[in-house]
C-alpha cells in the first residue's frame, strides 16, 4: 500500500529515508524556501518499507512544475503509479527520479521492468551519479594504514602546525562558514546557493539533530568550515568551504581525518562523501583535485543508477526537453562571450 505520510510518523518516516534529502527535515526546509512537498510511504503488512519525499518546482513563466524525489529508494510499478496521480493533481509535466541504489545487475533488471509498466525514461541528471564511500568499521590504526601516504604525511602536518578541528553549531560558527563559502565560490567560480537558503537548511538540519558544523582554526584563523549530516548510521559530507591563505598546514586534511574520527564515534557504519567524479575522471576537470583528495582516504567508487524521468505528460515533456537544451547552448555561449 501506498499513502502520505502524518506528521507523528515522523520519526518512524525517517528510520527508514535513505538519505538526508529524503528526510523530514529536508522536507521541512525545502518548505521554508517556497517549494511544494509531498511525502509518500509504502507498507507491507502495516510496516513503513519505503519512503518518498518529492518536492514540486514551478517552470518559469508557465502554470506546470517538475517533481523531484532525489536519492530514495527504487520505487516500485505501484508508487509510480500512485505518483503520477499526485504529479497530474499538481500540474507536474515529469517527476526526476536519483535512486540512492547502486547500479548492479539486479537495479538495472528491475528498471527495465518498470519501463514497461510506466513512462519512465533516463533523464538529465541533478544528483552527481558518482559517490565515495568509505567504511569506518575498522580501527583507526587500520583507516590510517589503508590511506595515500602523502594523505597519513599532511594530517601528521596538519597536527604538528597546530590546527585544531572544533565543532561549533552557532550562529557565529554559521557566519564564519558562509564567509568562507563565499570566498570558495568566488575562488573557483561555481554556483552557490545564497545565505539565506543555506541559512535555513542549517537551521532545520540542526534542530533536526543531523547537521553538525566543524571549523579548522590555525593561529586565531578559520581556514576551513565543513557541514557534516548523520542519518541511521551513515555520515554525509554535502558543504565545505575553505580559505586560500596558509594552504601549507594542510587543514582540510585534517578535518577530512576528525569527520572521520567523528562519524566512528557516533557508531556510524559508513560515510559517504556525497559526490565524486567518475571512474576514469578528466584530470584537466576543475574538481579532479578534490576527486583525488577523497580518494586518498581509501574510500571507494559507487556507481548509483542514475537518473529516470516519470513522464506524466509526453508532450509537454518533449518541448520542455527541446527549450532546456536551447537555454543551456545559450548559457555556454554567453560564457565563452564573457572569457
């Protein structure tokens, strides 16, 4: 059985998400920032097996919207199902599926069924389809010995120059965080969500119990500010940010190294470091730096299944799919214009 969920089942609801975006907080935040939010849950023999949490986003200058349900579970032929009367309800031309399911034989058996018994087809991605994860069920004496040796050597620095790792949850910690990220995405020229959006993500993650804040301080300085999430015994690394002065002391190293230490004191099982490039990465890619950085902690690749479109209506689909590729050719051109 399919159905939404009530606001006292939230803590049942998120005993089983299977990633922070998928939890009631996430949910809860997205609200705040003027999203629609739709919680679905499936059940076999009274029990909550699954959950789905889609936001709605409305296409400019139009009456429709696009649904999103990033990093659940599969779903089944008969969430589909129930989704799609909930998408028409809301004027929704496609909902994005980003399963957080790796991409072995059996999810790509179980998509090919479901392309029969729905309109769902592969779809442009949000959700990076690569992760790192690493396990932290082995001692740290292990961890440590299973890392790049030039990663063991730059926490060793890192140590030895003084930088200390702190966890600092208030609004001072997420002022410096933002200043920092705002001096990260100027540095390296991508996009970034503004203070305000962050701010409320922050707040509702927080109070939720799953965001916690760390800041790397050298000599009075914050060089380095990370957002770390908890979710039934998995750590997550979504933010960072970090300053360009006194890159010698190696702070993110270290703080890579305390997240870890972090996670394995809360009796997490695993961390995944939220996004990666893929398996035979571009080293000219402006983020193979920090691709290798995670590698040399001994994580590994994860390949998830990548990104499906439920298609509610066909038509409409076609001419958004048609304008979204004008817009982009648009967008490259006006940067190559502005270099």
């Amino acid at each position: 059985m399919v159905r939404e969920v009530k606001e006292t089942e939230r803590k049942t609801y998120d005993k089983v998400a299977t990633h922070p975006l998928q939890s009631w907080a996430w949910g809860d935040f997205r609200k705040q920032t003027g999203v629609g939010v739709t919680r679905l849950v499936e059940e076999r023999e009274d029990k909550i097996v699954n959950t789905f949490q889609i936001t709605w986003h409305k296409i400019p200058k139009t009456a429709f919207f696009i649904g999103y349900c990033p990093k659940s579970s599969l779903p089944s032929a008969e969430v589909l199902k129930e989704i799609e009367i909930i998408a028409k309800k809301n004027k929704a031309i496609f909902v994005k599926f980003e399963p957080n399911e790796k991409a072995d034989k059996d999810g790509l058996r179980k998509i090919e069924r479901l392309e029969r018994q729905v309109d769902l087809r592969e779809g442009k991605s949000l959700f990076t389809k690569y992760s790192l994860w690493l396990d932290l069920t082995p001692s740290e004496e292990k961890m440590l010995e299973k890392m790049h040796p030039k990663t063991r050597y730059n926490i060793r620095l890192a140590v030895k120059k003084g930088v200390e790792i702190v966890e600092d949850g208030s609004e001072m910690g997420f002022e410096d965080y933002w200043k920092l990220m705002e001096e990260t995405t100027k540095r390296q020229g991508f996009f970034a969500h503004t203070k305000g959006y962050h701010q409320k993500m922050w707040r509702e993650m927080k109070e939720s119990g799953m965001g916690h804040l760390f800041k790397a301080v050298y000599q009075g300085k914050v060089l380095t500010t990370w957002i770390l999430f908890i979710l039934n015994d998995v750590l997550y690394y979504p933010y960072g940010a970090s300053s360009n002065e006194n890159r010698e002391v190696m702070a993110s190293n270290l703080m890579m190294w305390e997240a870890i230490r972090f996670g394995k004191k809360n009796n997490c099982r695993l961390f995944d470091m939220w996004g990666s490039l893929g398996p035979e990465p571009d080293t000219k890619d402006p983020w193979y730096g920090f691709h290798r950085f995670k590698l040399g902690y001994g994580s590994e690749l994860v390949e998830f299944l990548g990104t499906y479109d439920l298609v509610v209506d066909g038509g409409l689909y076609k001419v958004y799919g048609l304008v979204d590729k004008v817009r982009w050719l648009l967008l490259k051109t006006l940067a190559k214009v502005r270099k």
